[in-house]
C-alpha cells in the first residue's frame, strides 16, 4: 500500500503547480538563489520557484562570465540551495556544454542535477538549437525550464549583453524558438533582455509561462538575480533591476561597526561572555587565593570571589 506523502511533499511546489497559477492568471515570482541561509529566506518569505544560476560564476565566485562554471559547482550550491527548502521549487541550470553536446551527456548531467543536486527542475539555454535536447530530457522524466533571447553562456557569440530580438528577423526568430521550445516540452521559459511588447506577444501565444528578466510586465512571471535585488554591489546594478534593500551599505555599515568595537575592547560585552567561577580556576591554575589576590593589585584579572 502506498505511504501518503509526508506534509512536507505535499507542501513543495512542482511544475504543476507553477502550470495552475500560470492558468489562474497569478504572476510567478521567481529568484536567483546560490546557498542555504539565503535559500531559507527566499522560502519562507514564499517564493515559489528558486533558480540555482550559473550566474553564480559571476555573483558568487567572481567569474567573469557563466562560461566558466561546472557541473561540480551547480551541484554544490544546488544541494546548498535544495537543504535550505521546504516550499520553493528548485530550478538547476544547467552549465556550458553540460547538455547540447550528445543527448547521453545531457541526459546524465541533467539527472545528476536532480538525483544528486535534489532540483526538482533543470533550466537550458537555447531555442530551436535546444529543442531535441529538451525533449529528451523531458522525455526522461526531468522538467526543463528554457532560456531565450539574452543566452549569456553564448554572450561571446552575441557580443555583449544587448537587448534581443530587436529587427524583423531577430524578433521572428525568437518568437519561432519560443514555440519550439515549448514543442518540445519545456514547462516554462525565461526571457531575458527582449523588447516589452515582442515579449508580450510571446506570452500571449504561449501555452506556458514566461518568465522575464528585462522583458517587461507583460510576462507570466518574473525572475530577478537575488543580488541585483538586495542592493549587494558596490557599484554595478542592471536596468532591469530594482533595489528593493541596500545590503551593501548595511552590511558593510556591520563590519564597520564590528570592527571599531573590537579595536576598543567594546565587542565582545558581557552579554556575549561566559564566565567561571573564580574558585575553580583557582583549582585550575593551581593557584591560592592570595595568588589572585596579588594578581589582583598587579594588574587586569578576574575579580575577586564573583561566582556567576
Ligand atoms: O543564471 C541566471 O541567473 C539566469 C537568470 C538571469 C535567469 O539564468
């Protein structure tokens, strides 16, 4: 007989459930996220879908671009990610060339993201170029997310990061990856960087939700790199990006502050210091009560006869 699911199953969110709030009309709120103590606020402030980025080359590990990073650091932070969950669905990306080069080898790298990253989605770039890759991995059993317009594993081919799908041509072919990609089985797909109205149309002819960053309102839902969010760089933010907190300037206020303190011997205070009583550090340090006493009157030392 089969076990009914534990409540913290039933309470994580799949692609099914993304599918019933795209049909109901409810936006989809979707972040970035690299590690557990930032995975676990993003959960429990109820964000429903968590992207495991491979901008996490660039945000996390001071790559210069996504190129750089491997199946072994998607997966680290994955787990990260994944232990930091309760609710939030977790979407993996898939990193350069771990998927579009054979099918064996992005059907092995896409089921290691979830069988041994804990993901409940893998997330690829690409439109039509990807399509017979997407299905095979759905096919497989593995939900995908896809990923158009602004593909930054490719930002060397499309020379920088510009806005896409801005000519007849452009837009058109982007508008045909986009159905491609949903032929192909994709539950969702990420639009980054493409003209409001172009991704608009794209969302009004799609049967799944898009998902923008620098495309607009008029997408399903949105997702936001979770340090643009929170105001975590000194000196770069994205037009696309909004603060909604200064962290930055907090946290390094914190350090600052912390620093001063323990320069004047204010940090730590008495409420974060745990004392002995002085009779057994006697005993400890073999020492008599007139010992403490002289060493009392010679210097700094522990006061005298204060059990606490
Ligand atoms: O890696 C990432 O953070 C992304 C988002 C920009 C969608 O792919």
């Amino acid at each position: 007989m089969s076990q009914p699911p534990s409540p913290k199953q039933a309470a994580r969110v799949n692609i099914a459930t993304i599918g019933r709030m795209f049909a109901d009309g409810e936006r989809i709120a979707m972040l970035t996220a690299y590690d557990y103590p930032t995975a676990r606020i993003l959960d429990d402030a109820g964000i429903p879908m968590l992207l495991v980025g491979d901008s996490l080359g660039q945000v996390m590990l001071g790559y210069d671009s996504t190129v750089r990073v491997t199946m072994a650091e998607m997966l680290h932070h994955t787990k990260a990610v994944v232990r930091g969950t309760n609710h939030a669905l977790v979407v993996a990306d898939m990193p350069f060339l771990s998927y579009g080069v054979t099918p064996e080898a992005s059907l092995e790298n896409a089921g290691q993201l979830m069988r041994e990253g804990g993901a409940g989605a893998v997330k690829l770039e690409g439109g039509e170029r990807s399509a017979r890759t997407i299905e095979t991995i759905v096919r497989a059993g593995i939900p995908v997310m896809s990923h158009i317009g602004l593909t930054p594993q490719s930002i060397h081919q499309l020379g920088g990061h510009k806005v896409q799908g801005k000519t007849r041509e452009a837009g058109r072919r982007l508008m045909a990856d986009a159905l491609a990609i949903q032929e192909a089985g994709a539950f969702a797909v990420v639009l980054e960087l493409v003209p409001e109205q172009l991704a608009a149309a794209i969302t009004e002819r799609l049967r799944i939700p898009t998902i923008g960053i620098g495309a607009g309102a008029g997408c399903a839902g949105q997702v936001q790199v979770v340090t643009d969010l929170l105001g975590m760089s000194a000196d770069f933010t994205p037009k696309h990006a909004r603060h909604y907190a200064e962290l930055y300037r907090v946290i390094k206020a914190a350090a600052e502050s912390y620093r001063d303190d323990v320069k004047a011997g204010t940090f730590p205070g008495p409420e974060q210091t745990t004392r002995m009583e002085d009779r057994l550090l006697d005993e400890i340090l073999g020492r008599t009560l007139l010992d403490r006493a002289d060493s009392m009157a010679t210097g700094p030392g522990i006061p005298l006869d204060r059990d606490l």
